[in-house]
C-alpha cells in the first residue's frame, strides 16, 4: 500500500510539471462540503492513504504533507509513515499554515493547484489571499486526479425514499415557500442548495449515498418561481417522482447543473460561500449577480420542529433500550474472556438492530480499550484490535439512525481495576460535562460563551482537551449538524430552543488511556425575568453514566445531585420497557449517589 502511494504521488507530480504547477492542494470533502463522503471523492485518502474524515493533503514537485487535527494525529502518524508524507498537525502554535509552508517550499511566483468542485467559495479566496501574501498564484480549473484514478468508484444510484411527515413535521411545499420568503427579504431571486442535508431536510427525502449519512448526490435550485432538483434520474423510483412534482419540484440530472447556471434567466442567485464550490460560482451567467451570504437553510433544520423533537425522544428511548441490553452484556461477557474492540462494536449494532426503525449507524462506533482510548477518533482493525480485560477503561462512541431520530452517545466504562490517576481524570471529565450540562444562559449566547463551563475542572489541575464541546445532531439526518456549535475557537450563531447539541469533554493520555461522557441535549426555554428570556439544556440520550470511577469527595453536593437526577429520569423512562432482568441490572446501575456535605 505504501509503495503504490509512492507511486500515485509521483504519478501526480508529472501532472503538475505538464501543467507548470508547483503544487496541488487535495482536501477532504465533495463538491458538496461533505465531512463524510462518497467514495467518489475520497481523493485525498487515494493520494495519502490516510484514512481520517479530515485532512488536507498538499503535494509539491518535491515534497508532501498532510494537515489533519488533534483527533487523526497518532492514526496519521501511524498511516503516512513510509509514505514520503509528513504530518503537520493542524492548530498547534509551530505548525505552519498551508499558504505558509508553500511560501517557505516554493520559489516566488510559483502556481498552485485546486479542484475547483471540491473546494468552496469562501476557502478558494481566503487561500488566494494567503499565497498571494507569499507570492503564490492560485489555478482552480485543474484536477490531476480525474486522469490518475484509474479504477475510481462510482457516483452512487442508490434510490431516493421518501422521509415520512408524521417525523418530518413540516411538507416540503412549505419550507420551499418559507426559504422563498427569506429570499425575498433579502433581494434574492434564487439560491442554490448545494450541501446535502439541507437538501435532503428541504425536501423531505433520503438516501444512502454516504455512510451512515441518510442523504444523497444533488444540488438544488430554489427561485422565485420553480424548484429544480439535480440528480441522477436513475435514483427517482416512480413514487419520488410523483411526490416531487406534487410538492412543485422540477428534476433534472445531475449533470445539467453548469450549463443550466450557465443560462440562468434572474437577475440575482444567492450562494453560500462556505457550502458552495467555486467551480458552481464561476459557471454562473456572467450577467447574474451573484450573492455571496449564508443560506438560511442551516439554521431552519437546526432549529427542530415539534415532529422532530418528538422523534428525537422516541429514538432515545429505543436507543437507551439497546444500551442498556449491551451494557448488562458487556459486564459479563468481558471476565469470560474472547472479546475485543471488534467483537463489542458488532453485538452493540445487533443490540440496535433490534429496535424498531432502526436504519443503521450515525457513524464509525469508536471502541477504543486502555490507549487505543486516547486516539480521539480510533477505529479498530483486524491488525489493531485489542481483546478486552477485566481492567482498566474502554470508552465507547457510538450512535445510531432511526427513522424519526438520530444518537450520538460515549460512555467511558470500568472493566474492572482503574488508576487513581484514571479515577481523578474520569471525575475531571464527568465534573465537565455536568457543569455544562446544567448551564442556564441568556437570549443570544453562542456555544463559545458556554465552551468553559465543561473545560474549567480539568484547566484547574492543567489537562484539556483539543476537539470541540459539542455538535449539533441530524433529525435521521447528519450526527454532525450546523450553523451552531460549542468549542473554544468562536462560532457566533446563538443556541436557541429547539437546537440539539451535544456534551462531550474528554481528557487522553497518549499511550495510556481516552476518556470522555457525551450526552446529546435539546435546548429548551429556562425562565423569563425582568433581565431577559433564559435557556437551558434538556439532556436527550438515556443511558447510566458509570459511578464506579468517580472520586465522590470530587463531586460537589449540585453535581451529585444533578447526576442522581439524571440516573431517576434514565430508570423511569427505561424500565418500563426493559424485562426483569434488564430492569435490575438498570435499577443497580442507576443507584443513586450518597451527596458530600
């Protein structure tokens, strides 16, 4: 594998002599700003080898490197070894930017490449200012890898379905006139959908072209006067087709989208530049103006209506229902002995598999066991995988996709003996995700204000963490949703009611042990007083948090609390649909916790 890396790389390089380029730019994601992707579009796993969700891949006549984050950088390490690639890891102070580091590689007035569709708008002009500043040129209209591929998966067909009302709540002629509005109001006589769960939510249809994504491959123009869906007809069963034209939507296949903007009749089409490619920008009839701004979509699907709530607490339910079947599983099969990562993560799906509407997993279950732990985004192999002790921590992320919701859930379980170093860092890590838990704020506070609250334990005794607080969630959609987040870099959109987020600090010790507790919430009202409207957060998932490894003398009296109380609603809403063994085993897991005075 890492000789025909070596080979695609070199490959690549006498593409760029041809070209006069001095280097190519290769990022993560599609032509519709996907975290996760098609195959399709796995370019920059193609070049690198590097398996990570994200990652940029910069490749020069004579040099290569990858950026990645805090979550990929022991699985990058360990993947570009031998690959002539070497790791920059993203967001440390000594880590050169990319501009940066081609400024310093590459002599002055030198040309660097990028596929225009797979990079936006926004990222395409802020990288031609910062090579500019180094004396760079920037050429988007070249993509080596369309002539390098040979066996390149397909676009997906898989079929489009049709995603019920009674979990959409809202029909699609509806939000299509309710984003006509929003265009209105601002001057615009069009706008292009170009990111796919916007579509798929706008629509009220989905797919199965991305792993554990239930969206599919299209683009979508919404005017004044029509709605026009780019896809692949092969995908439309005749029951889409006939909803589609019910809910005034015209279809056209994927590949008509350039020439259609090419003659695009209004006067004006609005294009988010952080969710649109730059190749759909330039194809644009040079006598439309073109709006740059933030699409409205992002922050109506994330804002859930009351079908959407209601299916995000049945999906809970059913979930927890699961959990607690493979928790109560787990205790007793790992003394036994032939468990591992791989074997733990299949029987957690076939405990969700079980539940009804169940539609698969929200995402690649991380079961990292003692320092597989501490790779924040660690994914068993059959050369990797760990059999499991009656010791020490194993953290579990996981998540599933149901028809009416979407889990994002981690618990960080005792096998069995812990460290008291693993013990304090477990309470640090649990103190956190409580303190934000319980956050009461004002109107118009943004993730960002609250990122303290789960970091301040663990800051007081100099541990922390690298990735983000918390994410939004998909209804049966994307686990990982915008415009709002929380972590410590600013992201200004304000948490409002009817937003899901999760919770989720951690601490990781390299080559010791991860740990992390993740909830997903619903922000809901709080109080109203003469100093403004308040919010707070509804915990969502139903799962117990393991006691075993808290120093209780950690814990204050509010946080015991708030843990007893969680454990309450967890038993009550469970139990009723767990049998008498399942129920017991819950009942002593949720025991609640003698308070400290």
């Amino acid at each position: 594998m890492k000789e025909s890396i070596t080979e695609r790389i070199g490959r690549l390089r006498q593409c760029l002599r041809e070209q006069s380029l001095s280097a190519f730019i290769i990022p993560s994601t599609d032509p519709h700003s996907g975290e996760y992707v098609p195959d399709h579009w796995k370019t920059r796993e193609w070049v690198s080898g590097f398996t990570g969700s994200a990652g940029t891949a910069v490749i020069t006549l004579d040099d290569a490197a990858l950026w990645t984050d805090s979550r990929y950088f022991l699985q990058a390490a360990d993947q570009l070894d031998g690959t002539g690639i070497r790791l920059m890891k993203d967001r440390l102070p000594d880590t050169p930017s990319i501009p940066e580091w081609l400024g310093q590689s590459l002599s002055p007035g030198a040309v660097v490449g990028v596929d225009g569709w797979v990079n936006t708008i926004g990222e395409t002009q802020a990288l031609r200012e910062a090579l500019a500043r180094e004396g760079l040129t920037l050429r988007t209209d070249y993509d080596p890898v369309t002539r390098l591929w040979d066996d390149r998966p397909a676009l997906p067909g898989t079929p489009v379905s049709i995603h019920p009302l009674e979990y959409a709540g809202v029909a699609c002629h509806k939000k299509l006139a309710a984003i006509r509005e929003k265009l209105l109001a601002r001057g615009a006589d069009g706008i292009l959908l170009s990111t796919l769960d916007d579509i798929a939510w706008t629509l009220n249809l989905r797919g199965n072209d991305v792993h554990c994504n239930p969206v599919f491959v299209s683009y979508l123009l919404i005017t004044s006067q029509e709605s026009i869906l780019y896809v692949r007809a092969e995908k439309l069963t005749t029951e889409v087709k006939a909803y589609l034209a019910q809910e005034g939507v015209n279809t056209e296949d994927y590949d008509d989208l350039q020439e259609d903007l090419r003659d695009y009749p209004y006067a004006t089409l609005s294009l988010d530049p952080g969710r649109t490619n730059e190749a759909v920008r330039q194809a644009v009839n040079p006598l439309t103006k073109v709006l740059l701004e933030e699409s409205p979509v992002p922050l109506m699907k994330a804002v859930k209506n009351e079908a959407e709530i209601r299916g995000f607490h049945a999906a809970m339910l059913r979930d927890g229902v699961a959990m607690v079947k493979f928790l109560k599983w787990l205790e007793e099969a790992v003394p036994q002995g032939n468990e591992t990562e791989m074997s733990i993560d299949r029987k957690l799906y076939e405990c969700r598999a079980e539940q009804p509407l169940f539609r698969g997993i929200s995402f690649d279950t991380i079961a990292g066991y003692k320092e597989h732990a501490a790779i924040v985004h660690y994914e068993a192999t059959p050369e990797t995988d760990k059999p499991l002790a009656p010791e020490g921590l194993l953290l579990l992320d996981s998540g599933a996709q149901y028809a009416d919701g979407t889990t994002d859930i981690t618990r960080t379980i005792a096998l069995g003996e812990t460290t008291d170093d693993e013990r304090r860092d477990y309470t640090l890590v649990l103190k956190g995700h409580i303190g934000l838990t319980r956050a009461c704020f004002p109107q118009g506070t943004c993730g960002t204000q609250l990122d303290v609250l789960a970091r301040q334990a663990m800051w007081r005794e100099g541990a922390n963490f690298l990735h983000g607080t918390g994410h939004g969630v998909g209804a049966y959609l994307n686990v990982h949703e915008g415009p709002h987040q929380i972590r410590m870099n600013h992201v200004p959109t304000p948490l409002r009611p009817g937003m899901t987020v999760t919770d989720e600090p951690g601490i990781y010790r390299a080559g010791r042990y991860g740990i992390r507790t993740e909830n997903t919430l619903l922000v809901v009202p709080y109080r109203e007083t003469e100093f403004g409207t308040f919010y707070t957060f509804e915990p969502l998932t139903l799962c117990p948090i393991d006691t075993r490894p808290i120093v209780r003398s950690m814990l204050t009296a509010e946080e015991t609390e708030w843990l007893n109380a969680y454990h309450r609603m967890v038993y009550d809403r469970l139990s009723p649909l767990l049998d008498e063994e399942h129920r017991a085993w819950l009942e002593s897991k949720t025991k609640q916790l003698i308070i400290n005075n």
